[in-house]
C-alpha cells in the first residue's frame, strides 16, 4: 500500500502545469469566460476550438486568450491514469 501511495504521490509530482497564451491586445482586460475542455487519452490527435468573439462581441474587444493545464486538470489526468485529460480556456475581453 505504501509503494502504491508513493506512486501516486511521485506520478503528482511530476506531472507539470502548462499554458499557453494568445495576445490580442497590450491592454488589460476581464475574464469574461472560463471553459474546461475536455480530451481522453491524454489528448492524442484532438483539437477543440473556443471562439472568443462570442464572448467579447467583435474582434477588437479580445485582449487574450489563454489555455492552461491547471492543477485541478493534471490531478484528473493522473488519478484517471491520463484517460480523461482536461484543459481550461480563459477568453478576456476589454472593460
């Protein structure tokens, strides 16, 4: 029980955040939506689109969008052993 738990624990540990950032805009913008996006298999050959206009109401008024593996994504990915592979995408948006 105790190897299996120093497993999981090495297997959290090693598994890293990442993110990616798309700017628009040199201004500061609000989050105007958060959105999990949800892959299998540790995301292999997938691809999902978030179109930021929907939020924001025109091109001019996107100031970023950014896709992370959170934390909350790599514990999901890792306690499903990399079957359920989760993102979150963040769209900002001028005040």
């Amino acid at each position: 029980m105790a190897r299996f738990l120093v497993i999981v624990f090495m297997c959290c540990v090693l598994t890293s955040c990442s993110t990616q950032t798309f700017q628009f805009a040199n201004s500061l913008g609000k989050l105007k939506k958060e959105k999990m996006q949800n892959f299998f298999i540790y995301g292999l050959g997938q691809e999902q689109e978030i179109n930021p206009i929907t939020f924001c109401g025109s091109v001019s008024r996107i100031t970023k969008v950014e896709v992370k593996q959170t934390f909350m994504d790599g514990l999901l990915m890792t306690l499903s052993f990399g079957i359920f592979t989760p993102r979150t995408a963040y769209v900002y948006c001028k005040k």
